[in-house]
C-alpha cells in the first residue's frame, strides 16, 4: 500500500533520505546480512532433551562396564573433577553399567541402545558426536550455555543468531520458534526459561516465539469472543487510516513501521492457526508418530508441529522436552522418556526424508550435559541413578551436510573422560553455525562496546563430520 | 535500542566529530575510536594478552621499540612509524588489523591515523575520567543546544502544542495520562510542572529505571525461581524519589545504609539494593561458586550504575578497551564479599523464602495472633507427651504374643497396566515392564465377618523387580497404613510414590487398617502403579482380627526381645509405632501439627525483606584466575579503581567508604553518569548515547560540554534530583514539538543535536497504566506486595518445575490486583509477565540501565487482543458514552482526550464516526457478539447501557489503544 499522497509537505527524495538514515537506527528496517558463504542448511530443528540423556544408556556403548558392577570407579579415572553436592557427599563411587542392551544398526553398524530402536533405523543417517563437553554442572548454568555459548543470561539464544544473520523465509512467521513439551511419564522435570529462547541484547524481534499446538498457539493471537476476522479487518483499516494521518502529520519512519507491524499481525493470525492446526493431517500420520502425537503439548505432537513449521520456511524450531534428570530410578525413568521421544524423533527424520527436506534441514539431538557411570544413590542390579557429568556426552545431528553413520569421537572405558576428539558446546554451536552458511567468527553484534558471538571466543568448525 | 550503539557512535562520529581538513586531529575525538575499536583488543590495556609487547592506549609505550624493534609510533614521523607501514600494508602477514579480525580501516581513517601521528600523535587522557568543567560557553541546557544547532546552521523546532506537552511532562513525570484535575483551572506550564512533582505517582515512575538497574523481581531466579520477598525495599525507591531524596544520600543509604551510625529500619531496607542479585536454589550446587557469582554481579553492578563502567570485562582479564585491572575488580569485590549469606537459597525451608540476611517488618496483629496460637498449643502438646510417657512393656508382651488369621483373598478379575495383569492361583501377575502412569484394578471376593485389615504381598520370579505406586484403593474404604512405609500411597495426590524393590527372598508386603467396613462379597482394589521393572506377583489378605494386634515383621521382632536387648534405635521404632496405632495420639498429634503449621503460617505472613550486614572479621578476598571461583590467586584488599582519585584516607575501607567516595566531588564519573541517565529518561537518548558505557568503546558525548554543566550543576545543588528534572523539562529544548521538520531531519536524522522534541514509544508500564488510567479501572494505591493481573494460561506450566516451586501455576488475583499499576506486577524471572517482556521490559536478572525499543507485531496482537486491553477499552467506552455527552462525536472526542489530550481533528473524527456507524449496525444485527465482547475481564459491565451500542464504543475505544500516538510520548 502506498503512503505516497500522505507525503504532501515532504519531497519524495528527502522521505527517501530520511528513511534511509532512519534505518541506521532503526534494526526493522535493515536487510538482514546474508550468509557469508552458500549454506548447506536453511534451517534447524533442535530437538533439545532438557535434564541431561544418560549417554551411558543410549549412545556409548561400554561393553566392558559388565564387569564392573558395583566396583569403585578408580580414582585416576575421576581425577579431580567437581561433583555436584548431590555426590560429593558420597562414601563410594560404584560402577553401575548400564541395564540396556545395545547392537550394531545399518550399513554403518553405529552401536546403539535398545531404548532407541526407532531411531537406529536412521543410524545410517545419523552423525553421533560421543565426545561432546562442557563446563557447567547444574542445569541452568549449562542449558544456557547450551543456549547462548554463556553460563549467565543475558546473550542471544542460537536461534535468535540464526534469525539476525539470516532472517526469515517467510513474512507472516517469526524465524525462532521455541515449542515445549511435558513428559508423560512421573518424572521430575527441569524447569526452563525463557531466556533461554531469549534474544539477550539483540533486539527483541530476534527471540524466540513460543508456540504450542492449543488455543493461542501464539499469546494473543486470537481475537477476543465476538470479534470476527472480518471485525477485525474493519477496525484494522479504522487504525491505519488514523495512523497515516498521524503519519502525514509527524513524519516518524516509526509510525510507518507500526503500520507495517499491525498488517503482519493480521497476517498472523490467519496463517499460524492453519500451521498449528494438527486435525488437518493425514491419519496415518498418527500412527508414525505414535499414540502420543494425539495430544496437544506432547514432544510427538510438537515433532509434527515442527516439521509444519520447517515447510514453511521457519528458520530455526527448537523443541524442548524435559524429564531427563534420572538422579534415581534411571532405567524406569530414561525407559519412558524414550517412550515419549524415540518414535516421534525417527517419524520427523523420516518425513523430512521421504519430502527431501532432510538435505536441507539440520536436526541436532542432545541435552545440555552427560551422566556419570557410577551410581548416584543405592545400586542394584536393576536400580541405580546417575549424577550430573560434564565431562563427556554423546549428542547426534543428522540431515543437511553431516556425514551419516559416522561416529566423531571416543571417550575412555568408563564414559567418563574423552580419549579422543574432544568437542566444546562451541565447536557444536560453530559447526551448526557453518552449516547455514554462516562464519562463527563474523556473526557478531557489539553490546558494551564489544562484539559478541554466539562462541564466544572459542569454537572450532568440526570438518571431521561435514559430508 | 541497545544494539545501535554502535550506529549511533559511528553516526555521532560522521557528523560532529570529524575533523575538518586543516584543523588539528584530536585524539579523543578522532583518534581514540578508531584504536578503541581496531586495535585495543590485542594492543591495549590487558597487559596479559598483549600481541607482540606491544601496547597503543599510552603514547610512552607506543613510542618504545615493539618485539619487531621498531617504534609503532614516532611523533611528527609518518615514515618511521610502523603503524603507518602496518595499517597501509597490502600483505596479508602484515596489514593491521589482521584479516582473521574481520576489521579493516577506511581510507578516512587510515588518513586519520596518519596525520594524527605527523601533528605529534598527542595523546589525551579518557574524556570521562576528566574531571567535569564549566566551560564558561552556556549556563543552561538550552545554551548549549543552541550552540549546537548553530554550528550546523540549524534552526530548533517551534514549541510543541500546550496539549502535547500537558500529555508528554505527565507521562514522563509519573508515567500516567494527565488528571482532569491537575487541568481543571488551566494552570500555567511551570504551576502544572510542580503539581506533577508533587504527585506520589511521580515516584512510581522514576523508580521504574532504578529496579531495572538494580534487577528488582519477585523471584530468585536460575532453576528452582521460587519467591523472595523484597518489595519493601522497591516501595522505599518509591518513597525516596517522592521524597526528593538527594541522590548521594540514595547512595549511601543503598549502598551502606546499615553501616551509617544508629541505623534506622528504613535506612537497613534500603541496602536491598544490593541482594536484588539472582540467589541459586538448585539442589547440588557448589555455595562457593555462586558466593563468586553474586559478588560479581555486585562489582558490576555497582561500576555500570555509579561509573559507568563495564567492570564485568575485567573479571577474568584486564579490560582490553578501558584502563581497569582485574586487580580492580577483585578490589571492588572485597566490598561486597563480607555479607553473612550462605551461597545458596535455603532449599529445604518452605515457610521462609527469604534467604538470610533480612530484617522483619513491623507487625503487631500477626505477631498477637502467634502468642495466641502458642498458648493454644502448650496444653496440647502436654497432653501428647503424657501419652508418650505410657508403659511399653505391657503392650509389646501383647503384641509379640498375638497371633493374626490372615485369609487369602480370591482375585477374580485384573485389568489395566501395559500388559493385562494374569491371574493364577490366587496370585495376581503385574508385569513385565510397566512404563507409564496406569490404574491396575483387581477385583476379589471378601469372606465374611467385620474384616479390620489387609496385607498386600509383593514378590517377583525375576532375580529382581522393582514396583513404583502413588495409590492404593480398596472400594470406597478408607485406609490407614499400619506401616508408615507406604503412607504415600493414600495420600490421593498421584504425586507422591512409594517403591517396592523385591526379590524372590525378599518379598515385601504392606499393611492396612480398613477405618470403614467393607460391604458385599467383591471389592475392587486398585493399585495406581507409575512404573515397574520386573513382572511382580501380589497376594491379598485379609483379618478380622483387632488391628491393635497387627505390627510389620520387624516390629514384631522388637516386641519378642526381652526390653533390655533392645538397642536405643529399637527401642525408639516400638514406641513410634505404638504411639502410631493409639487413635488418641493420632487426634493430639494431628492437633498440634495443624497449631503448629498455622504458627508458621502466620510467621510466613510477618513481611521481611532482604538486607545487607557486614561481618565482623572481614572475608579474604583473592583474585580469581580467569575468573573461576576455585582458582584463587594472590589476595586483594578493598581499593577504588587505580585510574580513578583514591579513596580519601578519612574513609573506611568498607561499604560505606566506596558509597561516599561514588558521591564524593573528586570522581569524575557518578554525577556524569547519574545526569546523562536522567537525560535518558526525558530525550530517550543519552548525551551519551550507551548511558551504560563510558568507557573506551562507548559513545562520545553529543554535547560534552553540557554533560559537564548538568553535572557540576547537579553537585553543587546538593545532588537535588527533582531540580535536575526540573531544569531538564522546563527547558525549550525538551519543550519543543516533536515533528519531524524538512532541513534539521535530513541533518540530524537521529535527532542526536535536539533540533525538535523527543518522540518515541512508551514503556511497557505505561501503555498499560496509561489505559487502565483512561478507562478508569486503574487502583492508584501505592506500595505493598506485588500482584497477579491477568495472565495467558498455561505459560507458567510449560517451564516450571512443579517440585521445585509450590507455585508452579500463575494464580491470577483478584479485584484492585487486577488493575494496580504495572510495577507492582509480579516478576518472576523465569517467566515474566508476557505484556512487559514484548515491549522490552529486561528479565531483571543483571542490571539493565537502558531498554529498547522495538516495534513488534506480536505488541499488535496483544493490545489487540489480551484480555487487560479489551476490558480497559469496554470501560473506556463506558466513559465516553456516560461523560462525553449525548453526540457521538462530543464521545468520541472524549475517548480522544482521555487517552491522548487532544481532541481529534476533523480528518480523524471522519474516521471515527464512519467506523462508529459500521460498528453500531454490526452488532445490532448481531447481539450475541456484542455480549461475548462485553464479558471479557473481570471488571464487570455497566448493565444499563445498551449492549450493540456499548460494543460499538468498546471497538472504538480499541482502536484508540492501539494508536500510534497513543503508545507513543511526542
């Protein structure tokens, strides 16, 4: 729509100009910088296991811990390390191998949990990182680490980089979309945060919106009773005309933003309703997602919501699920935590597959930190739990320029310290980062008059796995 | 806003900072930026991680042979400078900066650099730690604007409309909509000016800012974000603005009110100033750590809100950018690090949330209802120790000799769980594995006779099995458990678990007492299972047998042994589990645990508030090696930054030392920063522009020199806050209008000279108060504990741990609670209140002393549609129709004024009625909309008016909310 005849008392080139240099300071306007190289991913989906997965029980594999049962982990293998309050306090560091069978799965013979089998029929198409580290040991400090490359809030979310480097791909959406799930089974489950999709010093165009699959998919969306789209188209019309004599009048470049910003909104409300709207998906679907995915808020029903969202160009869908903590009750509880994630997570990778959207889409798997191999709490032979570990955990990625079946990484006999190939949250973060086209050392942005990066001052691109 | 810093310095830079050809290069001004920016990171004031030894921020280092052997810098010597070499470069090993920096100069700056270093390559000291001086050029704000405009032949803007202004010095002065009163005898500008400063409300709303810089909120924050209580210290920042409280005595009092001699109550709540920070709940974490944490944030705090400093640089390292040492920080840590706090919230105490220290508010009626309620319960609890005292011997011989018929009960049908339980003589089969919340229900005959009790026996085939239940039911029996074991599973909240962990020599059984008798031959016993490992076997039993007589095994066995072979601990368990079984001692002890919980209760009632003490013997401090609190270096003691005048020797080396030295006349910084914020508040620019930063790295200052003239001016009034503010909006630069005007736009885009009023959008607090205040909803009571106003649901549930946090779901208040101003709005930190978030409200989890300004869609759909904007616009409407008249425009012009001080001109009111007749016919036609529109919120409707009309005023109204003008100050 033009605003050109509410220009009168301006020339056309000096608005231009205006605007122009309005638009320095005024980030809506600016084009987004573009990726600095071709990207081999449009987008994310980061299916976020808030709580710490035992790596032990699904990912690495220690064949040798049989025998180990109930010994003490020997003290050179647990070095110095820091333990949570919740171990430090303990006489004995029993070995509590893990209860789970594993085997070898595909061309690739990737050595996986039997807690996984949906899952390690992707194992062909899987890039397992074992070696994974970080520095923090409570569940905040670390997922927000995870989050933001810092312990302390404040800093952009991933996401919220990837959507002030690269913008959106479509205009009626938000490119940062957070969807979180609550676990079926009794457990305890983390708390989270919203800064954790939070877009820190960024300006706040770039979080993350919060989108579920009930009333309001997003706050507010919906009209109030009574009030009809064409109400509200009407009434829209009532505030623009008003806003655009005010325009004429001031000539703020913001009010024309605001006018800008009140049509999205319409736009919005039409097209996410339709996005979050699951009854119009095939039956079957259901059955790939398993019985799960017919409920609202389920990690199986957001697995569906997020690959709607990556068809539409959404640039980066983060899932979160909780309940990973297992301090006690590992095996029951980590048994329905698979339950709830395991089919849902090989339904999207096969979606995305079967859509050829998997060449383009980096799906990442993984929680914000390991778990030990010695029991926290009494250990029998089918009870046991585990304690916070920094040290090592595995996290997968699949789908848009990783090497699948592929392996990165080792760590030593008990899970506990890497032997080979280590890899800091900021080689992840870079390597994501790569993938969208996108140098970890150049997507930068001054808060305090320094340039921040999502790595912080560290990071390393891990070529090793990049197909 | 905060991201344009370096927009706005680089714009700043291009239009008022270059040198003119032929005028000498400065180095503040033109040469400082481009090092800063470019060359610093490796080559400045970080000693430790110097490239090459080689150091640019000071011209002797600068001059001396770097590691290559050539100077960097020769004065007057362009060719013998290897600066010059280095930045005019073509190689790729040599160009400075280096590639891998994604830096690079510009022609103008290299130019720049090079005729810097041919003119002598003066260095000047950081402008901003220069003392302050009055120029002589100006002796108010408008003189030093004007000065401004000149220079670059512009003109100012004309005043603005006296309607614009009544609206903009109310909101700015207290954050409402001007009062039909404070206009109704047409009061002259500087009359109507000192009314606004006399409101309470202006308090109200210059606190705002500061519990943004202080991270004032209702939680803790991190994992576990439960409550704390501090409000009495915000309700004190209320108070002192409205005081007019000078601002060195604000700093003081904050900083070390409890170290003033004789300390008032009053003066001990203003040191909550500083436990504002986050505190760490989560089970497990390390009290040293977040002891560094907090400490930290303190420091950094204190220097970003006092300075002007971004001390959080130097925690791990020297600033690369500004002349702060890690030895300064650590320094400034020693203040803050004598606190008696533990490190970690008090986890396990439900009844005190506040983490010590914090002082108890007066409060006479609750602490009358604790004696009452403790003299209530000493008799009680006299009688329950009587009972204790009773003989045990008797009643063990009795029970040790009893023998109980227990009778098999016939299991006849079992359904639910994963797997379809099996039946097999007389033995229920659960399993293999269960993974979910289930319902088991097994349905078996009962024999006759006034059964009293059942025992369930759980054993497995597996070497091993483990069973998880929250439930037990027998039909509709009430149970008690006679083995406190399993007392979880009655408790009917599904939450609560209790474990079986057996073996085929260990199986496990449980013990009931039926309170009711059973009735007919069936009854169905439901086992609400969570999970299992392991198939389980379970038998049923049951006694007619008096369950006085009924014991688990291993009290049985205490009850054989002969009294003196009972160990202490045994002997302990057996009076327990008698006590347990005595229907009286029940009765008392539940007595007194129900006094006792109301004692608490009501304890929990009694308002504390977070404090600051000092420590007797002070707490060793020590530098921590990159900043890691299990790393300590060598040991510091409380200083002042080196670069900054010492800290007088009168003064002690404490609190109370650091807060008068903040405020003492030789530091060059705290007035600077304090006006420059104040200047913020009004322009909602800084003089400059990063309010946060003034170091190195930050913007220069748009008018130095009135920088300077506001703050001596500020000091010698005696640090007179509410005169400062007084100068700054009686001024014809903040009075001018707002519009953007042909020439001085296209020269100063950014309006960075002041060459028209400040436009931009309200706070997140006052587009909402702004509403509630025109629609007449709005509470104006001042202080007290925050408050729940209406909330989307489900976000608190989404996020927060229920275990962790009682108060996992948003419990929405009532009544005034929904319509009180919005800086009593609850703040939880992890979950913030949506309305302040999506207008860039901070999370209050670090100090914040700037927020932006962003102009969102998702700002649309909530004025558009969140339930406090929809009641507000129907209450709106109710105004306009029974104020403004019987006209439809005379309403609508009402609707106008109340919201925007204006009325609406002819264009706009063509606008509005057009829309008004659209809507009045929509839902007459179309009444059931109209009432589902007119029921949202709380607040009720005025029932007398008609409802397609009231509808059509409530859309009218929306529409004004959602105006640009409206949640806009111009």
């Amino acid at each position: 729509m033009s605003t050109e005849s509410s220009l009168a008392p301006f020339s056309r080139r000096n608005w231009l100009k205006t605007l122009a240099l309005a638009s320095l300071a005024n980030p809506r306007l600016f084009a987004s910088p573009a990726a600095h190289f071709a990207p081999r991913a449009k987008r994310v989906i980061w299916l976020t296991q808030a709580g710490a997965p035992s790596q032990i029980d699904l990912f690495d594999y220690k064949p040798g811990l049989a025998s180990q049962f109930d010994k003490d982990l020997p003290d050179s293998v647990r070095g110095e390390q820091r333990l949570t309050g919740m171990t430090s306090g303990q006489k004995r560091f029993p070995v509590a191998p893990s209860v789970f069978q594993f085997q070898q799965h595909g061309r690739s013979g990737m050595w996986l949990s039997e807690l996984l089998p949906h899952t390690a029929k992707f194992a062909d198409e899987i890039c397992l990182i074992r070696s994974l580290h970080t520095e923090a040991i409570n569940h905040d400090p670390a997922m927000t680490l995870l989050q933001t490359g810092h312990q302390i809030g404040g800093r952009p979310a991933f996401g919220s980089w990837v959507s002030y480097g690269l913008g959106s791909d479509n205009a009626d959406l938000p490119a940062f979309v957070a969807l979180i799930s609550r676990p079926s089974g009794p457990t305890n489950a983390q708390p989270l945060h919203e800064r954790m999709w939070g877009s820190g010093f960024l300006p706040s165009k770039y979080q993350g919106v919060r989108m579920s699959s009930g009333k309001d998919p997003v706050l507010f969306l919906s009209d109030p009773p009574g009030i009809t789209a064409e109400r509200r188209r009407a009434m829209l019309d009532d505030v623009t005309a008003l806003n655009r004599l005010k325009f004429a009048d001031y000539h703020d470049p913001e009010t024309q933003a605001r006018i800008d910003q009140y049509e999205l909104a319409f736009r919005m409300q039409a097209a996410v309703p339709d996005l979050a709207d699951l009854s119009k998906e095939p039956t079957d679907i259901y059955d790939r997602y398993g019985p799960e995915s017919k409920k609202p808020g389920t990690y199986a029903a957001n697995c569906i919501l997020a690959r709607r969202l990556a068809e539409r160009g959404v640039r980066f869908i983060q899932l979160y699920h909780r309940g990973w903590d297992q301090h006690n009750n590992l095996p029951s509880g980590i048994r329905s935590q698979c339950h709830d994630t395991d089919q849902p997570t090989a339904a999207l990778l096969a979606e995305l597959k079967e859509r050829g959207m998997l060449e383009d889409t980096l799906v990442i798997w993984g929680g914000e930190f390991g778990r030990t191999v010695y029991s926290q709490g009494v250990l029998t032979p089918d009870n046991h739990g585990r304690d916070h570990h920094p040290r090592c955990f595995s996290v997968w990625m699949a789908g848009a320029g990783v090497k699948g079946g592929h392996v990165h990484g080792e760590t030593d006999e008990f899970s506990y310290n890497i032997v080979r190939d280590p890899v800091h949250i900021h080689d992840l973060n870079a390597t994501a980062l790569h993938l969208l086209g996108l140098d970890h050392t150049r997507l930068t942005s001054r808060f305090q008059g320094r340039d921040y990066r999502l790595t912080d001052v560290h990071g390393h691109v891990l070529k090793d796995i990049l197909s | 806003m905060r991201h344009l810093i370096p927009f706005c310095a680089a714009i700043l830079f291009a239009t008022l900072a270059e040198p003119l050809s032929g005028e000498p290069v400065r180095y503040n001004r033109d040469v400082r930026p481009i090092l800063s920016d470019n060359c610093f990171a490796c080559h400045g004031p970080d000693t430790a991680n110097q490239k090459s030894g080689l150091r640019l921020d000071a011209r002797e280092a600068a001059m001396k042979p770097a590691k290559s052997g050539d100077p960097a810098i020769v004065p007057g010597e362009v060719d013998a400078s290897a600066l010059v070499a280095r930045i005019l470069s073509d190689d790729e090993d040599e160009v400075m900066p280096p590639p891998n920096s994604h830096k690079k100069l510009t022609a103008k700056q290299k130019d720049t650099l090079r005729r810097w270093i041919a003119e002598g390559a003066e260095y000047e000291a950081h402008w901003a730690f220069v003392p302050p001086v009055k120029s002589g050029t100006g002796n108010s704000i408008d003189d030093f604007i004007l000065a401004g405009l000149q220079e670059k032949g512009l003109q100012p803007s004309p005043p603005a409309s006296r309607e614009t202004l009544l609206r903009r010095l109310s909101l700015d002065l207290t954050g409402l909509p001007p009062k039909a009163v404070d206009l109704s005898d047409d009061p002259d500008l500087p009359t109507y000016i000192d009314r606004l400063l006399q409101s309470p409300h202006h308090g109200e709303h210059m606190a705002v800012g500061w519990l943004d810089a202080a991270r004032f909120a209702d939680t803790n924050g991190y994992q576990v974000d439960r409550d704390r209580e501090l409000w009495p210290w915000r309700d004190w920042v209320i108070d002192a603005f409205n005081a007019n409280l000078p601002f060195d005595r604000f700093t003081i009092e904050q900083l070390a009110g409890d170290l003033l001699p004789n300390a008032t109550l009053d003066q001990k709540i203003a040191t909550g100033f500083h436990r504002n920070h986050m505190l760490n709940e989560e089970g497990g974490i390390i009290a040293e750590e977040f002891l560094a944490e907090y400490t930290a944030d303190r420091v950094e705090t204190t220097a970003a809100v006092w300075l002007g400093q971004t001390f959080n640089c130097a925690r791990c390292h020297d600033h690369k950018y500004d002349p702060i040492t890690q030895r300064d920080f650590y320094a400034m840590k020693a203040f803050f690090h004598n606190v008696p706090e533990r490190g970690i919230g008090i986890y396990s105490n439900p009844v005190r949330t506040n983490a010590p220290p914090f002082v108890r508010l007066p409060a006479p009626e609750l602490e009358a209802k604790i004696s009452g309620l403790t003299a209530k319960l000493k008799p009680v609890e006299e009688k329950l120790n009587s009972l204790a005292a009773g003989d045990l011997e008797p009643w063990a011989k009795k029970l040790a000799a009893a023998t109980i018929e227990w009778q098999p009960l016939e299991p006849l049908k079992a359904v639910g769980g994963d797997t379809p339980p099996q039946i097999a003589d007389k033995t229920v089969l659960i399993g293999p594995q269960e993974t979910r919340a289930n319902d088991i229900v097994i349905r078996v005959g009962i024999p006759g006779g006034n059964i009293t009790s059942l025992r369930l026996e759980c054993t497995t085939t597996a070497p091993s099995a483990s069973f998880q239940w929250s439930e037990l039911k027998v039909g509709e029996s009430k149970l008690r458990s006679i083995d406190a074991a399993h007392i979880q599973v009655l408790d009917k909240d599904r939450k609560t678990r209790s474990v079986l962990s057996v073996a085929p020599d260990k199986p496990v059984q449980a013990l009931f007492q039926l309170e009711s008798a059973l009735a007919g031959a069936e009854v169905e016993i439901t086992l609400s299972v969570e999970n299992a490992g392991g198939p389980s076997q379970w038998r049923f039993f049951a006694t007619t047998n008096p369950t006085e007589l009924i014991a688990p095994a291993g009290i049985l066995a205490i009850a054989a042994k002969e009294p003196a072979q009972r160990s202490d601990a045994e002997r302990n368990q057996l009076t327990d589990f008698r006590l347990a079984q005595m229907p009286d001692y029940r009765r008392l002890a539940e007595e007194v645990s129900a006094l006792k919980k109301a004692i608490a209760e009501t304890e929990a009632e009694i308002p504390t508030t977070l404090v600051m003490e000092e420590l007797g013997e002070p707490r060793p401090t020590f530098l921590l090696m990159r900043g890691a609190y299990d790393k300590p270096g060598e040991q510091v003691a409380a200083a002042t930054p080196a670069v900054l005048p010492p800290l007088a020797d009168g003064l002690p080396r404490n609190r109370l030392g650091l807060a008068k030295w903040l405020v003492s006349p030789e530091n060059p910084l705290t007035a600077r920063v304090v006006v420059n914020r104040y200047w913020q508040h009004f322009f909602g620019t800084g003089i400059v522009s990063t309010s946060e930063d003034f170091g190195s790295q930050g913007g220069l200052p748009s008018h130095p020199e009135l920088l300077d003239w506001l703050a001596l001016t500020f000091q010698e009034s005696g640090w007179d806050v509410k005169a400062l503010v007084k100068r700054i909006v009686t001024s014809a630069t903040y009075q001018q209008s707002s519009r953007f005007a042909g020439g001085s736009t296209e020269a100063d885009p950014m309006n960075l000279l002041l060459s028209r009023g400040p436009r931009h959008r309200l706070s997140a607090e006052v587009i909402r108060d702004q509403a509630l205040a025109a629609s007449g909803l709005l509470v104006p009571t001042i202080g007290g504990p925050s408050v729940k106003p209406y909330h989307p649901p489900g976000l608190y549930e989404q996020v927060v741990a229920q275990r962790d946090n009682p108060k996992a779901t948003y419990q929405q208040g009532s009544g005034d609670d929904l319509h009180r101003r919005s800086l009593y709005t609850y703040w939880k930190r992890s979950v913030p209140h949506p309305g302040m978030l999506l207008f860039d409200a901070p999370f209050r989890e670090t100090c914040s002393l700037r927020r932006s300004r962003s102009n969102t869609a998702l700002q649309a759909l909530n004025l558009l549609n969140d339930p406090t904007y929809v009641e507000a616009a129907r209450h709106l409407a109710q105004r306009m129709i029974r104020e403004g008249g019987p006209g439809v425009e005379s309403r609508l012009a009402l609707g106008f004024r109340l919201l925007l001080t204006r009325n609406p001109g002819p264009q706009e009111l063509e606008v509005l009625t057009a829309a008004m007749e659209r809507s009045i016919k929509d839902f007459t036609g179309d009444p059931e909309a109209a009432k589902q529109f007119l029921a949202v919120g709380d607040a009720g409707t005025d029932e007398t008016l008609n409802p397609a009309e009231l509808a059509a005023y409530t859309m009218l109204a929306s529409t004004l909310i959602n105006l640009d003008e409206t949640i806009t100050k111009e």
